[in-house]
C-alpha cells in the first residue's frame, strides 16, 4: 500500500528552547535546476538528497503529490458529488491540482515542504509548532481563499466548513496539551512511479531525527 497520508503528529519538547537551534532555514534550499551552492549544506549526512523547497518551486511540488493523492477518496471528495457530475474528467483533476498547489503554497509561506528524488518524486508538507495554514493572511496570500471560491458551493463548504476544521479538531483530540509543542506531518505521498524506494521514510525520517538529536542534546 502506498504511503500517502494525512494527520501524524509529534512532540517537540522545550519547543522554546530549541526554536533557535532547529528552524526552517536549518535545511538547504536548492532549486530543482541546480544542486549547487555557494555555501556549505547543512543537510545532515543521513538523507543528504532531502532538500527543502520554496514558492518558486511550489507549484511543481504540488502537481507530484496530486498525483500521489489522484485516487484518494479525501483528496476527491472536493470536486466529486452531484453538483459537479457535469463536470468533465480535466475540469476535476485541473480543480483538484488547485487545491494542492493552494495547500503547498500555504505551507511553504507558513511550514516546511521537503521533497526527494530526481522530479520531486515525493513531497511531505510540515506544520513547526503552533503554527497553522489557515489563518486569515496565508489562506489570502497563499491563493487558498480564492481556489475554495472556484469549487462548487457544496465543495466550497466542504473544504471550509468540514476538512480544515476537521485538521484542527484531529490534532487536537490526538495530541492534547501537546498540540503547541508538535510538529505535523499534514501531507506526504509519492507518485506512483516513484514508490518503493525509501522516499517517503527518508522524508519522515530527515525532521524526527533532527527532532531526536535535539531532545538528546538536552540531556546530556
């Protein structure tokens, strides 16, 4: 089964503390043109091919995990109902890769997006602590507000009134008083000619130890 999934969170402890030393520039940036760099990488030497990317590679980041999700009954719960059976075959999937380049959006302006492999072959959206994707100001500036205008009024409420709220109250039930201090893996997946290779465990992987050393850090 592929490992395309939605919802995992966890802890970050002293978040606090830790803030200044595990941040979001503590990964490379890279264009998808060129590996090279004037500075050193940071990259650990465990995943050294994970990379983080930015807005001016979102959108291509997204068309790979829409295609990751292109048979994920959440992913099109959005674009497929009643309203929208008059809809042709490219009108859904053109509205359903709206969606996940307004949501990859939002979390490079808010989060950390990761990537892997020669096309990013698999993508894992990351939410730092207490932070979220849908506020007022990234739902505007990350063009989500606009894409959930464009669906049908039925998906409209969908995606506002049932799916991101539904985000919300998850991590909430799931985590508890340590929701503040989690990070969340809100989406990973992997296109399917890319899958079994390892990409998806390295994308994991590349924060929870980054995670984990800091925790050790702390006791020693």
């Amino acid at each position: 089964m592929p490992l395309n999934i939605r919802f995992l969170g966890f802890r970050m402890p002293r978040w606090a503390k830790f803030k200044k030393e595990f941040t979001l520039h503590s990964i490379p940036k890279m264009s998808g043109a060129s590996s090279s760099s004037s500075a050193p990488s940071r990259a650990p030497a465990y995943h050294p091919a994970v990379r983080e990317i930015s807005l001016t590679e979102s959108d291509a980041a997204a068309d790979s995990l829409a295609l990751a999700f292109a048979d994920d009954d959440v992913a099109m719960y959005f674009v497929k109902m009643i309203e929208t059976e008059g809809w042709t075959d490219e009108e859904r999937w053109n509205m359903h890769v709206r969606i996940m380049r307004s949501i990859v959006n939002a979390h490079c302006l808010k989060g950390l997006v990761l990537t892997i492999g020669p096309n990013y072959d698999c993508v894992a959206l990351w939410m730092p602590p207490g932070t979220n994707m849908d506020d007022t100001l990234t739902m505007f500036d990350s063009s989500m507000w606009r894409m959930s205008r464009k669906l049908s009024d039925e998906g409209h409420y969908r995606f506002q009134r049932e799916f991101l709220p539904l985000l919300h109250k998850t991590k909430e039930e799931v985590l508890g008083s340590l929701d503040n201090d989690s990070w969340y893996l809100v989406y990973i997946g992997t296109k399917p000619d890319s899958r079994g290779k390892g990409y998806a465990k390295q994308l994991i992987e590349y924060v929870t130890r980054q995670v984990s050393d800091l925790w050790w850090r702390e006791y020693d």
